[in-house]
C-alpha cells in the first residue's frame, strides 16, 4: 500500500477518536465531565467542552512564544534551564462553575473571589500535570491565563523552588508580568 493512502486510512480510522467525546481517564477530578480531545503536537493534550471553539493551534503556538520568554526571565533571574520532570501536560478548558467549585478545587487561594484558572500538579499521578482555563471573548485574557499557569508547570517541570526562594504564586506572577509588559506593554 502506498503510504499516502495508508497515512490517510490510518488518519480515517483515528477521527473518530480525536473528534469523538471522551471523559478523562487519567484525571479523575474532572472524570464526571465529558470532553472533546485534542492534541497540541508534542506538547499538551487539550480537552474541550461540546461547544467551546478553543484550538490547539491556539495552545501549541502560545506555549512556544511563551517557553521563549521562560528562557529570558531564567536566564535574568539565574534559573537552570534544566527539566527535573517530564510531567505530560493536559489543558481542559472549562466553564466558570467547574474552576469556582470549592468542593472540586477546595484548595482556593485566598482572597480571589473569582478564579478564571487553575494549576493542578495533581500529586496523585506523578506523571500528570493540569491546567484548567476558562475561555474569554479576548485572545489576551486567554493568552495570560494561559501563560500565567504555565508559569506554575514550569516551575514544578524545572523544580526552581530552591531557587526562585519564594512561592509559585509570586514566580507565576512575576513572569506573567514580565511576558505581558513586554508582549501587550501593560501589566494584567
Ligand atoms: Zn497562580
């Protein structure tokens, strides 16, 4: 068989399977929701409701730009640019209920009276790390969100906490501010 028509075949028999509906296995917070799935090439698995238009192009190609300014606010801050952890990075996006259910995500930081995202590291699968959005009618609100909880992957991913000398709130924060200062000229 040729391998034009056998990738092609192979892709016919995958669609179901990437366009179809399915809970998560792995991450059993979320496993009474049902999602579509969706693969961000090698860098995070994305899970979407019925309904949301979130991309995975949208994912990869923000992870991309953003893994650039990790590279420069460790470099400024003397942060080894050494992975400690391979964690596999599974992003659902979610409504509002979902991230604001206390009973689900009882680990709320305090005073934000509305959470738009959440970071689990998910210390029940070694090899698991997730990040929950919620989606908004701006791309830069979804951009920051985004960029701003990859910060806390990262900094479990390159276990800078010996370094960084303060908490992964304050290293999130600081390199959300410094990725939205210089890509949008203003502070979110
Ligand atoms: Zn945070």
């Amino acid at each position: 068989m040729k391998k034009g028509v056998r990738n092609l075949l192979l892709f016919i028999l995958l669609l179901p399977i990437l366009l179809g509906s399915a809970t998560s296995a792995r991450y059993k917070t979320l496993a009474d929701q049902s999602f579509y799935v969706m693969e961000a090439s090698d860098v995070a698995t994305i899970y979407r409701p019925k309904g949301s238009t979130y991309k995975a192009d949208f994912v990869e190609a923000e992870y991309g730009l953003a893994e650039q300014y990790l590279e420069q606010f460790a470099h400024y801050n003397n942060l080894p640019m050494e992975r400690c952890k391979n964690s596999d990075l599974q992003v659902f996006v979610v409504g509002m209920d979902i991230v604001n259910d206390k009973e689900r995500y009882p680990y709320t930081t305090n005073n934000v009276s509305e959470r738009w995202a959440i970071y689990d590291p998910y210390p029940q699968d070694n090899n698991l790390s997730v990040i929950l959005l919620t989606e908004h009618t701006s791309t830069n609100v979804d951009t920051v969100l985004l960029v701003h909880e990859l910060g806390h992957y990262w900094f479990d991913e390159y276990c800078w906490s010996d370094d960084w000398k303060a908490s992964t709130e304050s290293f999130a924060m600081s390199f959300q501010d410094f990725y939205t200062l210089d890509r949008f000229n203003r502070r979110f």
